[in-house]
C-alpha cells in the first residue's frame, strides 16, 4: 500500500483520464497535435534567459545543473550546448538573443519516444529489471506511472530499490526519503514528494541492487548514467546535462520536452512509448 506521503501526494494530482492512457494505434499526426495542445510541444515553459542561464551554470560546475555526472564540460561551449538543444527540440535557436521564447517540435518527440519505446519493449521481451524514479512527481506522475504498470504487465521487472531508505543533509531540518507509488521511486521528505535534480536517491537505489535499464529524469537519470547503467531519460530544454551526456556517448535515449504542464497532457508520449508489442 502506498504511505500516507504518497496518498496525500496523489490527491493533489488532477483526476486521471483514464481512456487517454490505454495502448493503442493512434495516427502519428493526432499525437503531434495533442502534445501542441497540451503545451508538452510549443512553446517551452523556460524562456531563452533561463535556458542559457542554466547552461552557463553547467559550463560553471554548478552541481544543481550536473544531476550527478561529471565530466561535462570538456569542449563544451555555451554555443555547443544550445545546439544540442536545438537539434533535439527541433527548432533553430537564435544565438543573440537574450530574451524571449524557446520552441519544442512535437515531430522530434515521437521520434524520440517510439526509438526509447523499442528498447523498453525488448525489456519487456526479456523480463530485464527496470527502474522507474522521477524527480518531478507532479507534471510526470501519470507518464511514469502507467508506463510501469503497462511495461510490468508485459514482462518487465519493475525494480523496487531503496524503499524507505533514508539520510540526513547537514542544515535539514527533515530526512530525506526513498518512497515508491506504483513503481515509481519519488525523493519525500517525510511529508511530501519533493521536485530534486539531486542523485543522491538514485546512487542509493544502485547501492542496493544494478538494474539492466532505468527511465528517469533529472538527478536520477545522471546518477544511473554516471554509474554506467543504461538509462532513458527525459529532460527540459533548460536540463542539460543529460543531452551533454548523450553527445558524449555515454547515454542513447533522450526525450526532450516539456516536463511542467498538465499530468495528463503527456498521454501522447506514453501511446509512442508503448507502441512497439513486446
């Protein structure tokens, strides 16, 4: 049973619609309108000042942007890094300006999200452990959840590691806590599922056990593949780190979007997701 963080969490949440999130054919053109519709592709919830903001953070060694891995900066550029963010949104990103907003392709998000579901149905297929965490359990609470629930029915393992486990950080006034909803692993802190770009839950999780594949986002996706665990992630135009570990082969799937609207607006990336049978 789900603890009292979890429920409490949960009913914050905007009903599920629960007809939205079933597997199924759907026209490749209906999703890209939806993920337009639903603000998942469009116009991007960062503006170019907070993008670029945080990628110079990145090039500065700032370890709220890094979400664990190291190495990053090498050659890297300002320049550098909003390339690879325009190459995954899918959209030129003009490099004078200042202000102003960041665009999402929705084509590049299915793309990306059928290539990711190939490897998550050989997953299935083989009956390999996988991870689900997120550190952003508000906007992508339903994505992971029924992904876990729908790969487990198919034959994955769905890993429950670290449950409960918990530490202290010098100045808290609270713990840190593991906490798992439907397969999901969450950051708490004792009251309520926290938004985290920190590795630390994850590199705790791995401690426990190795997984064959994680699908995570923010810190725990960079601590999996620091630790060399192969992972699928999910970041924002303005979460770097992890498209700077893809241009440095060190991770494969990368699906970029918007990861702070409505739960329910990401049913498109979860029929992309689970198109591929097992």
């Amino acid at each position: 049973m789900p603890s009292d963080v979890i429920e409490a969490h949960v009913s914050r949440l905007p009903p599920l619609a629960e007809d939205d999130w079933t597997p199924r054919v759907v026209d490749r053109r209906e999703l890209e309108r939806a993920l337009l519709a639903g603000g998942v592709a469009g116009t991007a919830t960062h503006p170019i000042e907070n993008v670029r903001g945080n990628i110079q953070k990145l090039l500065d060694h700032d370890p709220d942007k890094e979400f664990g891995l190291t190495g990053l900066q090498g050659v890297m550029t300002l320049d550098r890094v909003l390339g690879l963010v325009e190459r995954a949104a899918g959209v030129p990103i003009d490099r004078d300006a200042r202000f102003g907003p960041v665009e999402i392709r929705a084509r590049p998000i299915i793309d990306a999200s059928l290539a990711a579901g190939e490897r998550l149905a050989r997953a299935c297929g083989a009956g390999e452990s996988v991870v689900f965490a997120t550190g952003h359990p508000t906007g992508l609470a339903y994505l992971y959840h029924q992904l876990a629930s729908e790969f487990a029915e198919r034959g994955a393992q769905v890993a429950i590691l670290g449950r409960g486990v918990r530490w202290r950080e010098a100045g808290l006034d609270h713990d840190w806590v593991i906490e798992h909803f439907d397969g999901v692993a969450m950051l708490s802190d004792g009251r309520a599922p926290r938004h985290t770009h920190k590795p630390d839950a994850m590199q705790r999780m791995l401690a426990e056990a190795r997984p064959d594949l994680v699908f995570a986002d923010h810190g725990f996706a960079g601590a999996a593949i620091e630790a060399g665990v192969e992972t699928i992630s999910i970041v924002d135009v303005n979460d770097t780190a992890l498209l700077v570990s893809k241009e440095q082969g060190r991770t494969g799937h990368v699906l970029v979007f918007d990861d702070h609207v409505d739960p329910n607006a990401y049913w498109p990336v979860f029929v992309a997701l689970t198109a591929q049978p097992a």
